[in-house]
C-alpha cells in the first residue's frame, strides 16, 4: 500500500521545460558518472506531476515519444512520481536530478519513482540519479532474450523495498547480456540484485537488510539457462544473523537446474557484515558451476546457526578459488566444502574465532593465517 508515501511535496526545480546544456550530477567526488547528455528535457513538459499521487503513465509515454523523435534524454526533477514505468523504444536515457536518501522506510530528497521501471529489453538504455521505491521489482531489464546484448547502463541508484515477504528483486536481470551497474544502494529486498545473465559488471553496490541474498549470480531454466562472464566489485553488505527477514549478507553464485551453467564468475572487494546464510556460498544444486573466483572478501559474524560457513561450496563445484579471504568471528564455520566439488582452493587467507570449526572439507589447497594446512 502506498498510504504512507507523502501527498504533498514542494518541489524547487531547477529546470522544469526546455532544454538545457549542463546538469550537475549527485556524486561524490572522485566518481565517475556517466555523461549527462547535453540535450534533455524535463518530463514535467509532458504533464507529469511528481506529487506521488497522480498516475504519471500517460504524460512519461508522451515524454519516451518526444525523447525518441528528438533523439534526447529525459530529465527527471526532484519529487516523486507514481509509475510502473515501461520503456518503450531503444536508446532512452533517463536521469534525475538528485539521487534520494534512505531515511527510516522511505526516500527522500531526491527524484523518486514510486512503483518500478521495467526497460523490457530495450537496447542502449541508460538510467541514472534515481529513487525507485517498490512494493514489486524496482528495475527490470527483460526476459526471454537468452544471451542476446543489451548494452544497458544502471547508475547512480537508490532501490528500497518492502522486506523480505514475496520474493522481490532490487534489479532483475532475467536474460541478455552486457548490462553495468554501478553505484547502486539496494535496501529490504528478498534478492538485491539479481543476475541471470551474462557480461554483467556490478560495481560499487552497499546492500542492506535484504532478506536472502544482497546479489545472486543464477543460471536456471526458462531462457537462463547460462550465466557467464559476471564481474563483481566493491561491495559493502550489511545484513541481521538474528533476523530471519533481514539475514541477506550473502552473495550466491549458483546453479539451479539440468543443463544449465554458471561459470567464469569473479567476485571481488566484499565486505559483510552480519550475513545470516553465509558471506559468499557456491552451490551447485543441479547444472554446472564453474571457475569462480574470490579475491579480498571480508565477512564479520556471518551465519545465523551451527551448519552455515562464512565461505562455502556445496554439490559438485568446480575451480573455485578464494584469495586474501578473512573469515572473522563466523558463528559456525570458516572455509567450507564438500567430498563432491573439485579443485577448491584456499589461498593466502584468514579465519579468526569460528564457534565451530576454521575449515571443514576436502580442499585441494588450503593456508591459513600464513600457514599451508592442505596441499
């Protein structure tokens, strides 16, 4: 329900018709944003209203219509707009003016899509500067396109949920290939960020309280049956072990059904805080999972009881490779794996204070604390 979004709001624009030439990004310093297009117009020109009330969808389709004709971008104030936002042709790109701020349940001060934005394999999309507050999936990039490429670019976000209840996606990649995403902040989703795909970087993303998992990397039947070639980078992830709705501090890469394959995935630069089903797990239930690797993850207190591990492979894994790892008070166990995975290997890596054991499992190299335990 969205009785408690605001109904009034003062909005100060700083460009509301027209063109414009410059647009000032809402980075941090050092960032690298995408360039902000020199020729856009505000979707207020089309009678979008932005007061979270109004159903926005008519004025957004004559805005996509104008953008597409022009060859312009859309411009986005600040405010918030009532929308399950489709998009209608290729090569849209859509910013707003400021990215918002999670405060309690809700975002504020910013530009806020209130209800979702599906780019329903739309090619050369970009979005950037936003809000998307959900009751569903806040971004949809498409679906059925097995690896065909997308070229989209998600930047500069801010996704907030409703919790763990339903099953809901932060960003649902379903299909394709090449999509970037970077700079995104994903709170209360059961999946933050989810990737079926392949040539995926993700890059700078802070997950908090999601309920199962901050990002998964999954490949499964029905159009997804290969995941490949995703890159992973620069992750905070702050989860609840004592909460059973908000226990996602963990990043899955796995394989779900017959003939499917997830394989050449990195994973780099984590950093987990309170994740109760684990920091990074492996699993291959059924299918394929294949050259994985993990390079400088941190995990603090993860598991939320005895049979879960901070680091761990479950099924018949292969080429899984953990480098510079630190597993720090895990509540169960450090380093993981099983009598059915292959060549895994622990390298250079740390394990401080696990309530049950360090290590558990046939690893094909395994140090330590700078010492070789298995080789």
């Amino acid at each position: 329900m969205y009785n408690k979004f605001p109904s009034i709001f003062s909005l100060i624009l700083l460009v509301t018709l027209g063109f414009s030439c410059s647009k000032k990004q809402d980075l941090k310093s050092g960032e690298d944003p995408l360039i902000t297009p020199t020729k856009y117009i505000s979707v207020k020109t089309f009678g979008v209203v932005g007061d979270g009330i109004a159903d926005e969808t008519e004025a957004f389709a004559k805005a996509q219509d104008y953008a597409r004709t022009n060859k312009i971008a859309l411009f986005i104030p600040n405010g918030y707009y009532k929308i399950n936002l489709e998009l209608k042709y290729d090569s849209l790109h859509i910013f707003g003016e400021s990215k918002p701020i999670t405060r309690s349940d809700s975002l504020v001060n910013g530009a806020v899509i209130i209800g979702s934005i599906n780019s329903k394999n739309k090619k050369f999309i970009q979005i950037q500067n936003l809000g998307i507050w959900s009751q569903t999936d806040a971004i949809l990039t498409g679906d059925g396109l097995g690896s065909k490429p997308l070229y989209q670019k998600y930047y500069n976000l801010v996704l907030l949920g409703t919790g763990f209840f339903g099953y809901k996606h932060g960003l649902l990649c379903q299909s394709g290939s090449n999509i970037n995403i970077q700079y995104i902040t994903v709170t209360k989703f059961f999946h933050g960020i989810a990737i079926r795909a392949g040539d995926v970087n993700i890059r700078k993303v802070i997950a908090n309280n999601c309920g199962f998992t901050s990002i998964v990397v999954k490949s499964a039947m029905d159009g997804n049956e290969i995941a490949q070639n995703v890159k992973i980078d620069d992750v905070t992830i702050n989860g609840d072990s004592t909460d059973i709705y908000a226990r996602g501090g963990t990043i899955l890469v796995q394989s779900f059904d017959d003939n499917c394959i997830t394989k050449n995935i990195t994973v780099n630069n984590v950093k987990s805080y309170h994740g109760g089903v684990g920091t990074i797990i492996i699993e291959q239930r059924k299918g394929k999972v294949d050259s994985v690797t993990i390079n400088n993850c941190y995990s603090y207190k993860a598991g939320d009881n005895p049979i879960r591990a901070s680091f761990d492979v479950s099924g018949a894994a292969s080429n899984i490779t953990f480098n510079n790892c630190n597993s720090n008070l895990s509540n169960a166990i450090g380093y993981r794996t099983n009598n059915t995975a292959t060549n895994i290997k622990v390298i250079k890596s740390f394990e401080t204070n696990s309530k049950i054991a360090a290590y558990e499992g046939p690893f094909k190299f395994l140090e330590l604390n700078n010492i070789v335990l298995i080789k």
